[in-house]
C-alpha cells in the first residue's frame, strides 16, 4: 500500500508540475550519480541524480566519484526533489546539502558529466565546462 501511496504522490507531482521536495537520509551510496535514501515513512528510494552521468564504479574515476558523493552525503540528511522516474524504475532527483546543490558539485569536481540529453540547465554545463578547464577531467 505504501508504494501505490509512492507512485501516486509521484505521479501527482508530476502532473501538477511540481516535483517533491522532503528531507530524507541517505544510506547507500551506488556510484557517482546514485544513491539510496530512507524517507520518514521508512521506504527505501532509489535516487539517480539528475543532469548528470559518472563513471560506473568499476571504470576510471568511478571509485573517485562513488567516493567523493559518499563523502559528501552518506549518512546525512539531505533534501530530495524528485523530478522523474527513468526506465529502469529510479527516482531522477535533485539532491540538496545545506542549500548546495550536490549534483553540481560532482560536475565542478570534475567527477561526472553534464547529462545535457536529460537535462539542459546552463549551470551545470557551465559547471562542467571549469572543471575541464581547471583540471583534466574524468575521461569519456
């Protein structure tokens, strides 16, 4: 009952225009651009991070990137928007520490790349553009 309750507060937000917003922690860390978060209601969520793409765990720069948004995020509470759900079922969201954005900071660490097929926010195009040019960036 609580995962049809899920999908239809999702879908909701969806056709009203709005995405969720709720604070939640973070208890798994997948790789560079996906985690896993536990809300109040306790129900575990797969969460892909938005706008953008990181190495997979077992390719160059992937352990760097799985690190660094572990670092970041893995056991603290952090605000999760859900902005959509991907085929394979993940909830695509914006993931906020302390007002930053954590998405950004992956890409201005030069940690994953701008997934401007998903996403066509100029910040973090521009984010990703600094961190080639400041340091060499994860190879594609």
């Amino acid at each position: 009952m609580n995962k049809l309750f899920a999908a239809g507060a999702l879908a909701l937000a969806f056709v009203s225009g709005t995405a969720q917003a709720e604070q939640h922690r973070v208890v798994a860390v997948s790789d560079g651009d996906t985690i896993r978060v536990l809300s109040s209601d306790r129900q575990q969520i797969k969460c892909r991070l938005h706008g953008i793409d990181a190495p997979e765990s077992h390719q160059a720069y992937g352990q760097v990137s799985k690190t660094s948004l572990s670092d970041m995020v893995f056991g603290k509470n952090v605000t999760v928007e859900i902005l959509d759900q991907d085929q394979y079922g993940r909830s695509v969201c914006r993931i906020i520490l302390n007002g930053v954005d954590v998405n950004k900071v992956q890409l201005q660490r030069g940690l994953a790349w701008h997934y401007s097929r998903y996403s066509k926010d100029a910040s973090y195009a521009q984010a990703e553009r600094t961190a080639r040019q400041r340091r060499p960036p994860v190879p594609i």
